[in-house]
C-alpha cells in the first residue's frame, strides 16, 4: 500500500454516491451528502448502510475489492495496463469502472 492518500469517486446505478480513499493505513469510505438526501438511494452494499460517519477498516471493503477480475484475468488485466496486480487499490482505480453490476470506481486524480 502507498503512504500518500488516493481517492476514488463511487457510482452506484449511474449516480455518484460517495468517496473511497486508501491512506497509508486504513481504507476510508464516505458517502456524499447529496447521495444520502435522496431516501429512494440504495446503499452502496448491505454492509455498507445509509450513513453520514465515514467507514474505516484496514482492509479493502469487500463490495469494492470483489469488482476486480480473479486469478488469471486479474494478472492479464493487470499486464496490459502496466499495474500492479498486488496494489488492490490501484487496480481498482484503473478496473472498476467498466465491470458488471451497479458500482464503478473512477479515479479522482
């Protein structure tokens, strides 16, 4: 994991929802506060409920680190764009923004 801090901007169903940000010990995520106005707005994952507190854990969120390919496809996606299939993050960023379902992750930077 890198010390600096990256953000990255979550879509849910087209509509973005919150922040997630990786510092150099924690991984942060934070929903907007637009996002939360709206009621009809679903959570981002059931592990992740409506809330205005940031959630912190020292590991990648589940609902994240499972948008990115497996095995294989993770190493061959990873090769063709030049990443580091060890950095999570950083392959979310660069991945998660062209998957099935209904999140994206786009990079903020």
């Amino acid at each position: 994991m890198e010390s600096a801090s990256r953000t990255g901007l979550v879509y849910k169903k087209g509509r973005f929802c919150g922040y997630l940000r990786e510092t150099g010990s924690a991984y942060v995520f934070e929903y907007d506060q637009g996002y939360l106005a709206d009621k009809k707005n679903p959570p981002v994952s059931l592990s992740l409920p409506k809330t205005g507190e940031p959630y912190s854990s020292s590991y990648l969120f589940p609902c994240f680190d499972n948008l990115l390919p497996e095995g294989n496809n993770l190493g061959l996606a990873c090769h063709s764009m030049g990443l580091d299939p060890d950095d999570r993050f950083g392959c979310l960023l660069s991945l998660a923004h062209n998957c099935f379902g209904d999140i994206e992750v786009y990079d903020n930077d």
